[in-house]
C-alpha cells in the first residue's frame, strides 16, 4: 500500500482520537525509519520514549522471534518461565523484591494506585485511601489514571472521576507536607515530568519527598513508564537521588516496542496483594516477557546506561548552541540524560511539522516544548545530523516570520 491508501483507511476506519501527521512509516532499523515510498527519516523520538534500542533492535526481534514459535501466551494460572527471569532481572535491577506485570504504563499506575489504597486500608486504617500527585503530572488515560493526571484537558467530558485525589505543585514539598492527612495512603510522582514538558526535580525533591513519606508513614510511588529502562543516564531516574520509592511503574521502553508493563514493590507492600486480588490476562506473557527479557538484557550487557550522559550532554551543549544562534526562538532547555525538552517561543506543533518535511521525527509536550526523546543508541554523528537538520528549520522558521 503507498502512503495515500493507508491514511485514508485511518480515516475510514480508526477512531479519530490522534491528531496524527501525513507520515506512514512501514519499516525501522536502530535510529532510522522509513515511510511507504521508502523515505528515509531520523527517528528522534523513539515512539515516545519506547524504543530505547533503537527499532527492530536484533536480539529483542530475535527473542520474540524464538518465543512466537515456541509458545506465545499462557494464561497467569500457571508458571511462566520467562515471566519468572524477567522478574528477578527487574528485582535486581532496582529496589524491588516483587513484580506484578501487565501491559501498559496506565495499567501499571492502576495496579500502583490499588496496591497503595489496599495498603491504606490493611495498615493506615479504613478512610487513608487519598493520593497526592503533582499538577501537569500524566500517568494514563483509564478513568483512575486520568483522575491521577493533574492535566485538566485530559479529565475534560469524563465526570465523575474517581474520588481520593489531592493535587500539588510539582518540585514543592511543603504543600505535600501540607496536604498529607491521616486519609491519605501514598503520593504519586514522576521523577522527570514527561509529557508535563520535561520537567526537572529541584535538587534534594526526591529525596525530601522520600523523608516526608517516611515521617508521616505514606507510600512513596514513583511512575518510571518514560523515564525508566535508563532514559535519563540511570536504569531508573530515581537512582540518581540514591533513594528507592515504595512502588514503581514501569512500562513504555521495557519491551523496546513490544507492549509491556510492570508495578514493582518491596515485599513488606506487595504483601498486601494476595490471589484474586488483582490480575491482567496478558500480563507478562511468555511472548511480552521474552521481549522485556531480551530489552533490558541488552541494555545491561552492552552498557547502554553509561554512554547515556555523555550522548545526553553532546546534545545539550548542541542545543545551547542553537539557541544562541536563534534566541528569538528557542527559550529554556531542559533534559537529564536522553530526555530532553526545549521550550520554544513559536509554535511547537509548526516546528515539528516542518522538521518532518526534513524527514526528522521529534515530538511536542507541554504547553510549547519541543521533544527530543532519541534511542539510547543514538551516536553522536546522528545528533550532529539532528542539530544540522534543526538548524535548517529553524531558519526556515525565522525567514517564514521574517
Ligand atoms: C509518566 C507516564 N505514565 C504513564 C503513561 C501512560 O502509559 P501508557 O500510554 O502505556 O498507558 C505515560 C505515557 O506517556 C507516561 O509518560
């Protein structure tokens, strides 16, 4: 099919729920994509902050590969060997001693937020089901999960939402301090604000909200669906602070592409789970878990995380660059590790349109932030491509006003 016939199926046939671009990609391979007529474009996104291996990485398509012809799924009532590695892989990964798994970063924060209201009612007493989390938070678009974001546009038309939800500025302690009640169960945070439009934690954030949930005994729930699998230079963004949360989501680039998701905790929280008390039919699955298994092995192995910061810093330095060239244009920049956003005073969406005509693909979030979220396995010749081609469209931009 050429491009044409596949957007009028989308017309045809998909609910309209993405604004989606003229852009039918057909094939990947590491940072490059390539559209129905074989154009070839540099993918600086990654399918949102997915793809940390870049596309169609080897050893993860050949793992799904193997596993597709060996067995596919089973159902959670019987033991599943890759199930079972991929767990104790993410357990030794990170703070956790237990993994529940399903299959999206939504359904990750659902599995959170009951865990947290199960623990509040077991431990803190029957009324601590409140959750605190951050104004322009996202952390899914099921109903406990829209109700969680603290982003008005994604709530709006789906009242009633959920009741036992406090929202707070996000980077600001005290108003958690001031918040927290004997109804509250947990509070809920990403450690970098993603789709928020990359927004960093003040330094010593984390670690306060660590300390206050620890005096005032709630659970601290760190949502690590973009920020984990070692997108901000550590395998979860909150080891930079050398804490651990209580509860962690993961989902996004845990199976490079493949859809998977997890809630992981210590076992003194993930007790309070017991059989029948929550479930997912496809939750890590043979196949998914073959793949997530396959993902993080090959992050660990081929020491993805450690060139993380210098590819991430390359990057920023070329940004800053940029922006003296174009301080009309561009305004703040921020990023930890490959997680970069940059604010622009035109608009975000003409930018990203016209960096598509220069078969580069970015992303938008926020109010007006520019997106760079690439695979991890991005060299520094491709950045230097993507810094080339941004200067092409920014000019272009600055002659369009001109
Ligand atoms: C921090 C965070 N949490 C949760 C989600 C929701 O993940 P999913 O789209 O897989 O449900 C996202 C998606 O962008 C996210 O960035």
């Amino acid at each position: 099919m050429n491009s044409e016939e596949i957007f009028a199926l989308t017309e045809n046939y998909i609910a309209p729920t993405y604004n989606r671009f003229p852009l039918a990609l057909v094939k990947g391979e590491g940072v490059k994509l390539w559209d129905a007529e074989g154009n070839e474009y540099l993918d600086c996104l990654a399918g949102i902050a997915v793809c940390n291996l870049g596309h169609c990485h080897p050893q993860v398509s050949a793992a799904i590969a193997a596993q597709a012809a060996q067995l596919m799924h089973v159902s959670n009532l019987y033991h599943i060997e890759p199930q079972a590695r991929l767990a104790k892989l993410l357990c030794e990964l990170s703070f956790a001693e237990k993994v529940f798994f399903c299959n999206s970063g939504a359904e990750a924060n659902e599995a959170a937020i009951k865990l947290a209201r199960r623990y509040g009612h077991e431990v803190l007493g029957e009324g601590a089901k409140r959750i605190i989390t951050m104004h322009h938070s996202f952390h899914g678009r099921t109903m406990a999960t829209i109700t969680a974001t603290g982003q008005k546009k994604v709530q709006t038309g789906y009242q009633p939402l959920l009741d036992g939800f406090d929202y707070v500025p996000f980077n600001d302690v005290e108003a958690v301090a001031a918040t927290i009640t004997e109804k509250t169960c947990a509070v809920l945070v990403e450690p970098v604000q993603g789709e928020g439009g990359v927004i960093l934690p003040a330094a010593g954030y984390l670690n306060r909200l660590r300390e206050l949930c620890d005096e005032r005994g709630v659970l601290l729930i760190f949502d690590e669906v973009q920020t984990g699998i070692g997108r901000t230079g550590a395998f979860f963004a909150h080891q930079h602070s050398a804490i651990a949360p209580d509860i962690m989501t993961a989902a996004k680039a845990l199976g490079n592409g493949f859809p998977i998701g997890a809630m992981l905790a210590g076992d003194r929280v993930m007790c309070h789970f017991g059989p029948g008390s929550h479930a997912s039919t496809f939750g890590g699955n043979p196949l998914a878990s073959a793949a997530a298994l396959a993902t993080l092995e090959t992050v660990r192995d081929q020491g993805i995380v450690d060139k993380v910061a210098k590819t991430g810093a390359f990057l920023i330095d070329g940004l800053q660059r940029l922006k003296q060239s174009f301080p009309e244009i561009i305004g703040e920049i921020r990023g930890l590790g490959l997680m970069v956003g940059v604010d622009l005073q035109v608009p975000v969406a003409e930018v990203v349109g016209i960096c598509l005509k220069h078969r580069l693909l970015v992303g938008s979030a926020g109010d007006n932030t520019l997106r760079i979220t690439p695979p991890l396995i991005i060299e520094k010749a491709e950045i230097e491509t993507l810094l080339q081609i941004l200067t092409e469209v920014l000019t272009d931009v600055k002659n369009r006003q001109a």
